[in-house]
C-alpha cells in the first residue's frame, strides 16, 4: 500500500496563506500514478474535489478555488504541493491528498489535514 503523508495545515486568518504538502513514499513515484489530486471534507459535508495535476502537469481546480490555490509538484522530492491564497471560513475543512490509477481509481489517500479560517 502506497503511503501519502499531508503536512501543512492549521489555523489562518481570512486572507491568509497556507501551502499544503502530500508526500509519497520512497517505494514510488509520483509519477507512476496518472493523476495526484486534493480533496476536502468541511464538517457534515460530502468530500468534494479541490484540485489534481496529471503525470503531464495539467492541472485542473474546482470553481470554488480557481485564481486562489495553485496545485504543483516537486518531482526530487516526491512531493505534491497546494499553496491556497486568499484563504476565506468556507475553505476550512479537513484536506485530503489523493493518487489516481486506471486500475484502482483514486484508490490511494492520506490521513488528511485540517485547515481552519477564522473569520
């Protein structure tokens, strides 16, 4: 089982900045998934799609987000970054970094980590 590790949340400001991490593990690459991605889940709400890169680097943002977080990645690092701008109370929730194959669909997730935006 691949690991992914998020790292980088806490608690901000409305307008602020946070940048959200999504490590993958030594065994692989994140570049043998097809698609990397971030999800969220606020509280009594169903998990909802934020961002993904592809193995080419096209990106893809939900409207909620757009012109505010920038999904990337670190290839030596193995890493997956979401630096999230403009931060307002409706982004807070718990993020999810995630991999997607053809055989297993986003079948890989981290443990998740909570953003809070005060108002």
């Amino acid at each position: 089982q691949v690991q992914l590790v998020e790292s980088g949340g806490g608690l901000v400001q409305t307008g602020g900045s946070l940048r959200l991490s999504c490590a993958c593990a030594a065994t692989r690459s994140i570049l043998s998934f097809n698609r990397m991605g971030w999800y969220r889940q606020a509280p009594g709400k169903q998990r909802e799609f934020v961002a993904e890169i592809t193995t080419g680097g096209t990106t893809d943002y939900a409207d909620s987000v757009k012109g505010r977080f920038t999904i990337s990645r670190d290839t030596a690092k193995n890493t997956m970054y979401l630096q999230m701008n403009s931060l307002q109370p409706a982004d807070t929730a718990v993020y999810y970094c995630a991999a997607f194959t053809i055989t297993r669909g986003w079948g890989t997730w981290g443990q998740g980590t909570q953003v809070t935006v005060s108002a």
